[in-house]
C-alpha cells in the first residue's frame, strides 16, 4: 500500500514525465507574443530550447523558415514541418563555429527535416549522441566537419563541402563515439569519412585510408539534377534509387527506400514555362528558360534567358510570388501583382537591320545574393517574364511567355 509520502512522490513524478512530453511550436514569422502554442509560437529554436517550460523529452515543431545558430544541452525532437527544402539554420554570425551543437550525452534527441549550413572554417552539427534525419549539410569556405561528435548518426542525409563529411571526435571511448551514416549521400568532401567513422548503405566518395572504415554502396557520384546548384533531387539515373537498406522503411511511392535525403521523385522538374507570349512585330515568338538552379548559397549562376526577341532592343525581367495568365496589351500577363523589376536589359543580336536575333539573360542567382529582397527565402515559389521594347507592335511592347521555379538550398 502506497502511503501518503509515496502517492505525492509518485504524483510529482507523473506531473514531470508528463510535461516532458509537451509539444513546442516555432515559427520565424511569429509575432509577439510567444509562448510556443500552436496560436503563438516561438521566432526563434533556440528561444525555444531556453524556454524553461521546455524539458527533456518534448518536441518542437518547426514551421517552413531560416533559423538562427543554437546550442542545447537537452533530449529534444525538434522535427520540421516542411523538410530540408523549406526549413534551414544558419550561423547567426559569420564567426559561428557551430551551427548546431548539441551538448546532450543522453541518446535519443533527434534532429529532422533542416538544411544546416556551416560558417567558414566552421561545423554544421557537433553533437553527443544525435540522431539526424532528412537532413542537408552544407559547407564551403574550408568548413571543417559536416557531423562531428560522439556516438551520432546520420540517416537519409546528404553532407558536401567539408573537410570530413563525418568526423568523430574522440577515439578514446571506442564503438560508443562511432559516427556512423545510413542511407545517405557524401560528397565533394576532402574526405566524407573521416577516422572512427563508419557508413552503411551510403554513396559516397572518399574515406580516410587508415582509420575510416565505412562501408560504401556505391563509390561513385550520386547523379542529382545539379548538385553543385544545390538541386539534391535525384535523376532517373542515379544509383540511390531503390538502393537503401533493404530493413528501412519503404519510400512513399511504396518502392524500397532510396538513399539521399529527397526520395526519387518521376514527375519533378527543376523550372516550367507556362503562360502565352505576344508574338512581336516581326512575327517571332519571345521564349523563356532557364540554366542551372536558383539557389541560395551555391556559388554558381542561375541564368534565366529570353530568346526570339528582337535585335538591340531594350527589355526588363518582372518576377513576382503567384502566376497569372491575364490578357494585356496585347497579349498576356504571366505574373500577379505586386511584382519587382530587374535593371534595364539589352537584348543585343545583329546589328543593322532589325531581326529576331535578340536575347535577353539575366543571372538570378546575382539577384538572390544580393539580398534586397527578403522574399527570395528557402523554399520561395518565383514566377518570372520578359517584357521588351517593340515600336510596331500595340501599346509599343511584347511580353514572353513565363517560367516557374522554386529557390534551392
């Protein structure tokens, strides 16, 4: 029989198991106030881990958003919403060693669904027995670690641009401080095992000779619409389909799980056109496209061209959040309101008499970079046209038809 003293201890101990299961919400577009309901979540993770309602045990649900850099020293689950595509967490300064650092030697805290970037010479995750899922690492500038720590795990992951994919970091403990990755792809890493790390059904590249010893599917590339644009779908080529652990969970589509964080998907397409162009006065049809991948971080250019237009004529590119397909002036236009312009472009071609020699090319990746527009986030759905200077045509203008795409990693 319980006695008093032992049914109050045994209530206080419900009373802390059962808060240690609570559910937190964040969401970067939060306004105040914030106290991470459903109704008024947190801005910010990392004021959703200080927060001394959250326990070890609870969850944090992240909506779609860039995410400042944190640190915690408690088992959580903080899961996103929307996935690596969506959702991301970046150093809050330049001078950020690590992006993620979870100081929990507890097993059991998981961290899933987030593109991670790494500060120059810096680490995307330091962590003490984390378990990732779904995630996307991104180094450069000499990042030094993708995953470093004790005893991690990496599963359906994709890790590039790091000195060591996974690092380990300390020997001292044996097998417990493994890094371990399962199902995932390493990249363009100088090495993507590095010592005391081991990979299982994994594509990689390179492991360290001497005290890597991960076990490789596939040595080879992985075979993605533009992996150096940051665009990690997989082509209908590559060798992660249909390759992963057989005991994995089966993939959406019901086949056996690929390896990589994006499941193989037959229908994606990295940009389409839509929209109807207005033929110009001399009987050429402007047309719209695109090379490479809008893309955040990556280094390389996002072109996006128009051709048929006519020669050294004068033109701007518009690009707004939502299509349309209205009849004006004309012809059509392709992109709601409100919409921002690029700067005045030239479409060249031959000189002399007019022709339909004109292109018009635009790198909007330069525009992203440049952040002056704050919309242009992870995840953003851009809709774009041309619209150029024709003396003879009605209203003295032609428009192209459109292109859609979504701003990468």
């Amino acid at each position: 029989m319980l006695t008093p003293a032992k049914l109050a201890l045994a209530s206080i101990l419900f009373s802390n198991l059962a808060a240690a299961q609570s559910t937190w919400f964040v969401d970067a577009n939060a306004v105040a106030p914030f106290d991470g309901t459903a109704a008024h979540p947190y801005q910010q993770i990392k004021d959703a881990i200080a927060a001394a309602s959250t326990l070890t045990g609870d969850t944090l649900l992240v909506a779609p958003g860039r995410y400042q850099s944190f640190s915690t020293a408690k088992r959580l689950t903080i899961r996103s919403t929307g996935g690596a595509l969506v959702t991301g967490i970046q150093p809050a300064t330049p001078n950020t060693l690590k992006t993620v650092r979870h100081l929990s030697s507890a097993y059991n805290s998981t961290l899933e669904g987030f593109t991670i970037w790494a500060a120059p010479a810096g680490m995307a995750v330091d962590s003490q027995g984390l378990t990732m899922n779904r995630c996307i690492l991104l180094g450069g500038g000499a990042a030094y670690a993708g995953f470093h720590g004790d005893g991690g795990e990496a599963n359906h992951c994709l890790i590039t641009g790091f000195d060591f994919g996974l690092q380990a970091a300390t020997n001292l403990c044996g097998a417990y401080c493994e890094m371990r990755a399962h199902n995932s792809i390493l990249q363009d890493n100088v090495l993507d095992f590095g010592a005391f790390s081991e990979g299982f059904y994994c594509v990689c590249e390179s492991i360290d000779p001497i005290q890597g010893y991960a076990l490789c599917l596939v040595q080879a590339a992985p075979q993605c619409f533009d992996f150096l644009g940051h665009d990690f779908h997989l082509l209908p080529s590559s060798p992660c389909i249909d390759a992963g652990d057989p005991t994995s969970p089966l993939d959406p589509d019901g086949t056996r799980a690929d390896i990589g964080p994006l499941p193989y998907d037959p229908n994606y397409q990295p940009y389409t056109s839509y929209c109807t162009a207005k033929v110009n006065s001399l009987g050429c049809t402007p047309s719209i496209a695109a090379q490479n991948t809008a893309s955040l971080t990556s280094p390389q250019p996002f072109w996006i061209s128009c051709t048929n237009q006519i020669s050294q004529r004068s033109g701007l590119m518009s690009y707004g959040f939502a299509p349309l397909a209205t009849p004006y002036q004309g012809g059509f236009k392709c992109v709601a309101s409100p919409t921002r312009r690029s700067g005045l472009l030239n479409s060249g071609g031959n000189a002399g008499a007019p022709d339909c020699s004109g292109v018009f090319t635009l790198d909007f990746n330069a525009t992203i970079r440049a952040g002056l527009d704050p919309a242009l986030t992870l995840g953003e759905e851009v809709y774009c046209q041309f619209w150029a200077r024709d003396a003879a045509a009605s209203f003295g203008s032609n428009r192209s038809n459109a292109l859609r795409f979504r701003v990468a990693p």
